[in-house]
C-alpha cells in the first residue's frame, strides 16, 4: 500500500508535511482511528467525581470523535471510564452529573449496571435465548491517572508511559497531587485553523520573537530549548533574570538554569505548561479541517505566584497565536504553497510531530 506521507528522519533534508494532510477532508476522517483512537486522550479531573456514587458524563473531542463516556466512582472509592451507551438499545445512561447512585440503570427499558460498569439485570428477558449478562457489560476503558488528571485510550496498545513517563520524570517533584482546577481562570477558544497547524505552532519557540513580544521580554530566546522523547517533547522556557521561576531541588537535571516554564507536548494534541503556580494544560480538538478548539484548563497549586512570570498574560498570548494560525491556514491553500523546510535548531518540535503524524497515519 502506498504511504501517503513522508518525513525524512534526517531534519537538515526534510520537507513540512504536505498541505494536503490540513486541507483535505479525508486525512481528518482517517486521523480518528489512526491517530486519536490509539493515543491517550485528557478525560477530566478527580474533582468531578469528588464522591462515592457520583457519576460524570463526557464526549471524547466534542464535535470530532463525540464519543459518549462517563465517569463514575464507586463505593470503595475506584474511579472507572466507562462506555455511557447502554448494551440493550444503545442509549445514554446518564444524562448529567449526578451523586449518590448506587448503580447505573437506563431510563430507557431499566437495564442495571454497577458504577464499575458489570451488568446486574433487565427486565424482561427471562425468556431472551442465548442472552450472556457477561457479554453486556459497559464497556469499561483504560483509565490512567497523574495526580488529579485524568486520561483514557479508545483502542488498546501503547502504554502510557510511552506518552507521560518523561515529563513525569522530569517535573516529578512538584506537588502535582494538590493541582485544583479552576474554572475561572479557564477557557474555549475557537480557531479558523487545522488542528494540527495549532499544534505546530506551539511546538517552536522559532516565532516568539516575532509574534510574541510580551513573553518575548521575560525569556532568554538565546537558550530556548527542545528536548524529543517517544511521543512527547519539551521545549525549556528560560528567563532573562532569576525573577518568578522554579525553585529547582538540588540535584535535578535543570538545576542552575532560572527555568521559567516547562512546555511538554504529549502527542498527538495536549500541551502541559508548568509554571510556578501550577499547570495550565490545552486540549486541541479538531472540529473540522478548517476548525479547531483550544481547551485552555487551569490547575493551581500555588495561588500566590499567579499573575507573575511567563504564565501570566496566556489570553494574551493565545490571541496572538490565533492571528497567525489563522493565517497560516489562508495561506496553505494557496496554488503555489505545498511545504516547507525547517530551521535545524529552532523547529525540532515540529518536525518530530510530523514524523509522528506520517508514522501514525502510514500504519
């Protein structure tokens, strides 16, 4: 079979991904299931099942995948991702939020399941032949938690710690179990762009200085950084002075650099950035090929650094990534623009992530 796409390894020779991969209808279709489906996907957060018996209904990427789910946590305290379409008829099981269930049942015909998502009864199918109540259990997800976030895989294979064990790693000693979202200081965004032109946007720091200028005057361009991993990157956000950055512990490998943001991409479409204060992590849900949304979610762990140093101003910034994305977009449609090259030291990132894009989709 033919592969539709390729990116030399070799990123002094490489050419961008084709334009055809953001314009055509057909590449965002087979991206479903050969990209988002077997990658880990940002489910919610332990505070929307605070409680024993609560339950939490969610759509996968709104709009794109729209696949129904739903979080519950049962009686010992065990949070589970399940499928929120009853195996009798396929509707919903749960239709909003709700607290003290001490099962699961369908409003359609009663069909009962436990909150781990094990069949208890029906009514009516004493007489069903053939009927296995083994074989009608929700459909229960992979479910990975990192301190209060929470992640889910549609299709089984890579682990997770293909796509999280770096930046774990790395950013492990800060108090990732006491991040609280916070809603007020989140955000949607919605962008006329491919999603993947927002992704690779961010994956360079080679635009800051251009578009930038207020993040441009609080970081050291110069020693800017971009480390690849597996199915992840991070680019080192490095300050001018010592001034609102990590407090780094002694013996870690960034130890004496003034780091005032880790920016970790875990593919194919999360950004975590780390600042002082706590974590603001962009979910990229592609809408269509010429649409996107931007989840910006907010996790504070620290309120008293917030509105200091490279995390502040982020509307700002996003704004500003908006403007030049969307032209990006204009621009690819163009008759005489097919693909690029890339700045050897400066877009890494980029290239790594169309490596990724190619690998995945050529599977």
């Amino acid at each position: 079979m033919e592969k539709p796409f390729f990116i030399d390894p070799n990123i002094a020779r490489a050419k961008t991904i084709d334009t055809s991969f953001y314009l055509e209808t057909k590449w965002l279709e087979a991206s479903k299931e050969k990209i988002f489906a077997p990658s880990w996907q940002y489910i919610g957060h332990t505070g929307m099942v605070p409680k024993a018996g609560d339950a939490h209904p969610i759509k996968l990427l709104e709009n794109y995948m729209d696949e129904p789910l739903v979080l519950t946590r049962d009686a010992e305290e065990h949070i589970h991702c399940l499928s929120n379409v009853c195996t009798h008829r396929g509707n919903l099981m749960v239709y909003e939020p709700c607290s003290a269930q001490k099962h699961l049942r369908c409003k359609y015909h009663g069909r009962a399941f436990h909150l781990d998502g094990k069949f208890i009864s029906m009514p009516e199918f004493r007489d069903v032949e053939n009927f296995i109540p083994e074989n009608n259990h929700l459909h229960h997800l992979q479910l990975y938690q990192w301190g209060p976030l929470l992640f889910t895989q549609l299709q089984k294979g890579l682990g997770p710690e293909l796509f999280f064990r770096a930046m774990e790693q790395r950013i492990g000693w800060l108090p990732i179990n006491d991040l609280v979202f916070d809603a007020s200081r989140s955000n949607d965004y919605y962008i006329k762009a491919n999603w993947a032109l927002y992704c690779e946007n961010y994956l360079e720091g080679f635009h800051i200085p251009f578009v930038h200028p207020g993040l441009n005057a609080f970081l050291d361009f110069k020693d800017y950084s971009t480390e690849t991993f597996k199915y992840a990157n991070l680019q080192l956000g490095i300050a001018k002075n010592d001034a609102d950055c990590f407090d780094m512990p002694a013996g870690h490998p960034d130890a004496g650099k003034r780091i005032a943001a880790y920016y970790f991409w875990v593919f194919p479409n999360m950004m975590f950035n780390f600042y002082p204060w706590g974590l603001s992590l962009n979910v990229i849900t592609p809408i269509d090929a010429g649409n996107t949304k931007v989840s910006f979610l907010s996790f504070v762990f620290d309120e008293t650094k917030l509105g200091k140093g490279a995390g502040t101003g982020l509307d700002t910034v996003e704004q500003e990534d908006e403007e030049i994305v969307q032209h990006v977009q204009e621009g690819i449609r163009s008759r005489f623009y097919h693909y690029g090259r890339y700045a050897t030291q400066r877009e890494q990132g980029t290239h790594h992530f169309h490596s990724l894009l190619a690998n995945f989709l050529n599977s």
